[in-house]
C-alpha cells in the first residue's frame, strides 16, 4: 500500500503545473546555498520526453526494491528542465554532505549503464554530467525542511 501511495504522489509531483518561481517554498523550502557545474561532455541535451522518461524510469526502480524510497526525485517545468531530490525521512539529507553522499552513490549506479559504458565516460562522468547531458538546467537537493542546496548546470 505504501508503495502505491508513493507512486502516486511521485506521478502527481511529474503532473502538477508549479511555475519555477513556486518550486520553492511548495517542494521544497528556500535556497540556502548554491554551486555552478559546467562540465561540457558535448552532445545535444536532450527532450523533455527523455528526462520524465528517465525521472518515472528512477521511481520504478525505487518502488520495485524492498525498502520504501529513503527519497523522491521528479522532473518540473515545462520542459521537464529541473531536476528535484527530497528527503522522505529525517536523516537521510540531514546535511549536505549525507545529499552529496547520495549523489555519489547515484553516479556509481550510473556508471554501470549501457548508455556511460557506450559513451565511455563511465570511469569519470558524474550525476551533474548524467542530468546535463538529459538536458536538465539544474538540480536542488533537499531534506524537505530547512535546507535546499540548487547545482545549476552552465
């Protein structure tokens, strides 16, 4: 039942039309610091269809493993062009460092995939290069209570 109840609020987070100025404050509270990423691995961006492709292909795979999801990652904009990472626990993104811990982690799952290992960028493309390559403009990471962290990919 949970992982239904997360489905749906996942699907629902993909659906709602939230203006990018709204983010804040509605999915997460206000920007408490910030970074620039301009790493440029070459290729065009890609669409919109291939990033909420991506972004229901990530919460498939979180709702098909046994633990319920630690946290949310969704698409917002009208281009699917943001990328969003909140906590759904109290520890999880308790600090920055546990959320780039997490990013981390990301990078080595998708370091594995077809697409790095075809690319062969496999042994050094980040998660910073993965979303700039799907064409996302940025990323904000939060525990969903004090903090939000925004990369903005240059």
């Amino acid at each position: 039942m949970t992982r239904q109840i997360l489905l749906a609020v996942a699907f629902a987070a993909l659906c709602l039309p939230v203006q990018a100025a709204d983010k804040a404050r509605y999915y997460y509270p206000p920007i408490t610091s910030e970074e620039s990423f301009s790493r440029d691995l070459g290729g065009p961006p890609a669409d919109r269809r291939v990033r909420v492709n991506f972004m229901t292909q990530i919460t498939k795979a979180q709702l098909a493993a046994p633990e319920n999801p630690r946290f949310v990652i969704f698409a917002k904009g009208s281009g699917a062009e943001h990328m969003i990472l909140v906590a759904l626990d109290d520890e999880v993104f308790k600090t920055l460092y546990r959320a780039r811990a997490v990013l981390a982690q990301l990078t080595s799952n998708a370091r594995g995939t077809d697409f790095f290992i075809e690319n062969g960028i496999e042994d050094f493309a980040t998660w910073f290069d993965l979303a700039r390559l799907l064409g996302f403009e940025d990323l904000v990471i939060s525990d969903g209570e004090t903090w939000a962290h925004k990369v903005t990919f240059d």
